[in-house]
C-alpha cells in the first residue's frame, strides 16, 4: 500500500515538525556496510552483520536518547534488523520517541565527461523501494550526493547533483517519506572559506531550482547540507563565529523560509568543533529550525569506548549520551562546553 494521499499531510505536519523539535536533531547511523566495516576495523572488529547489530543496538538503546535525537537514519540492513535480545531496531527508536529513517541511495560512481568527479545512483526501482520502507517503518529518508571544491565542481557534476536530488526528492514525497535533500560539499581542499561560500551558493541555487521544477513540496523536506568552512588543508582556520557567519548567509540567500529543517552535516569536523559551530548558528532566532544530522561527530568516542567489548556498552551508551546532549543544547543557543 503506497502512503497516497495522506503523504502530504504526513510529510509536512506529522514528521517534519516532530524531527524538526527544539533541543533534538538526527543521529546518522546509514553507514553504508563498506563505511561500516571501516569503522569496525578501526577498533580490530571484523565486519560482520553480528557485529554490525551488537553496535548499532547499542545505540539505539541508549537510555533517554530520545529526549536529545528525534531521527535516526538507518541502512538497509538495520531497517529490517532486530536488536541482539530480539526487538526490532524500528520498535525501539519508535519507543524512544525517534522516527525511524533510511538511506535510499546507492552510492556514488563515476561521473563520466567530469573532472574526475562523482554521481549518486539510485533512482531506478526508488518508488517501489520507498513504498516498502515505509511499510517497514521509515518515515523518512536521505539521498547523500557529493560536491567536490578540488575538482571543479564542473557545471556538469553539480547540475547533476541537484537533478537527482530532485527526483529523489520527488518520489520519496509521493510515498509519503520526508526527504533529507543532501549535497555534501566535501571538506577536502586548501580552499578558503570565500570559495566554499561560492560554490555552495551556486550548488543550492541549483538544487532549488529543480526541487521547484519537479513540484517537490518545500515544506515537507529537510535539509542537510555541510557547514561553510575553509577546505580541510587550507592554513587559515575560522572560528565558530566565521562559519556561523557565512553559513548563515548562505541560508538567507538559497534556502525559502517554508524549509521546516536544516539539519548540518559533521563531514570530518571534530566532535566539539561540530557542536561549536551549531551553537554559533543559533545565538539569534532564524527561520528554520537549524540542527545537527551528525554521524562522525555523535560516534567517534562512542565507538572507541565500546572498542567491541560487552562491558563497555553502557560507557560507551553514557558517551553517545553527552555528545547527543551537548548537540541539544547547541541547537537551542545554549551550549557552554
Ligand atoms: P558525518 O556527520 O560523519 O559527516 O555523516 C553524516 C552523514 O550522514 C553523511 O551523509
């Protein structure tokens, strides 16, 4: 059964405005199994599914966690798995107050007649998919496509980029999941912040563009783009003050009022630096609900301080905890370290 014509209702009262809730953002946990088993690997873990659900329950079982995360994007896998004592993964963020979301897209390939750069595949089958994830649960979904400064970005990568996400877009509203609209621009360069600035504002004109062309419903998407900062190499480091500044800007220039949620990226920033920056961003009211959709910066030390082990799941739970709350208080201007 397709969402139908209550998805609008759906999309722009019932999830957006409950994702989009003060003090709360969206964990990232739709590390793809690739990206997952690197992860796993750095702390000696092989990459297997037993290993993948004993981290991922102890995530979602958290105590409390809902009280500072309001989504959760799954993979695949996780969407139709079960806890380690038997729960569904979905039945348990929904107790915890968290809507369940998952990662549609397959990944990135070559963009042939580019500069060496990527595209984001995964709009065949999309609406049959979509319809059966929300059956499974999800009510929302992420659609991740790349920008890279190094390479251009060419005309070609970034037109690309925004016609996918469009359609994406499009076909998740039309089975009644929320679609998180995701250019990442990648942190990678010597750039400075002023060049970030510019190609983001060219990369979200774009995307807006054909958001509208395809009639897609602004006030039932979510957005999650990355912060503007200098590239990763460059010498001249900004304050949480300098990012707040541009992205901001970017944000009044590109993104409609109607947009209920801008939920950042971490995209390699440190933990405290990416809850510095979210906190810079909401010293003054602004139109969106700006918040964090962090992966990285919500689990490295989580990570680590499970290290694989049974008796350091509650350590690690208690860590995930002060970074999920740390993000909170960050969302609502009220962060002090
Ligand atoms: P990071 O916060 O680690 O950048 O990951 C967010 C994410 O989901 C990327 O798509």
């Amino acid at each position: 059964i397709r969402a139908g014509s209550y998805a609008d209702e759906l999309v722009k009262t019932a999830v957006c405005k409950t994702i989009a809730s003060p003090g709360r953002g969206i964990l990232a946990m739709d590390e793809s199994n690739a990206t997952c088993g690197k992860r796993l690997a750095s702390i000696g873990l092989e990459n297997t599914e037993a290993n993948r659900q004993a981290y991922r329950t102890l995530l979602v079982t958290a105590p409390g966690l809902g009280n500072y995360i309001s989504g959760a994007i799954l993979f695949e896998e996780t969407l139709y798995q079960s806890t380690i004592d038997g729960r569904k993964m979905v039945d348990v963020l929904v107790e915890q107050n968290i809507v369940p979301g998952i990662k549609v897209d397959k990944g990135l390939v070559p963009l042939a007649g580019s500069n060496d750069e990527s595209w984001c595949q995964g709009l065949d089958g999309l609406a049959s998919r979509s319809a059966a994830y929300y059956q499974q649960g999800a009510r929302f979904a992420k659609w991740r496509t790349v920008v890279s400064i190094p390479n251009g970005p060419s005309a070609l990568a970034v037109k690309e980029a925004a016609w996918g996400l469009a359609r994406y877009a499009a076909i998740s509203q039309d089975n009644g999941l929320v679609p998180i609209v995701e250019p990442e621009i990648l942190l990678d360069g010597d750039h400075g912040i002023e060049r970030t600035f510019e190609v983001a504002k060219k990369v979200w004109a774009e995307v807006f563009f054909y958001l509208a062309e395809n009639n897609v419903m602004f006030e039932g998407i979510l957005l999650k783009p990355s912060m503007v900062t200098p590239g990763a190499e460059c010498k001249d480091k900004a304050t949480p003050q300098q990012v707040a500044e541009y992205t901001l800007s970017l944000l009044r220039q590109r993104i409609p009022p109607a947009v209920p949620g801008i939920m950042f990226l971490s995209g390699g920033q440190s933990e405290v630096e990416a809850t510095l920056n979210l906190n810079a961003m909401n010293q003054a009211p602004n139109p969106w609900h700006v918040s964090f959709s962090y992966a990285r910066a919500l689990q490295n030390t989580c990570l680590k301080t499970w290290g694989g082990r049974p008796e350091n799941v509650k350590a690690a739970q208690d860590v995930l905890l002060v970074r999920a709350k740390a993000n909170s208080l960050a969302q609502l201007g009220k962060y002090t370290g």
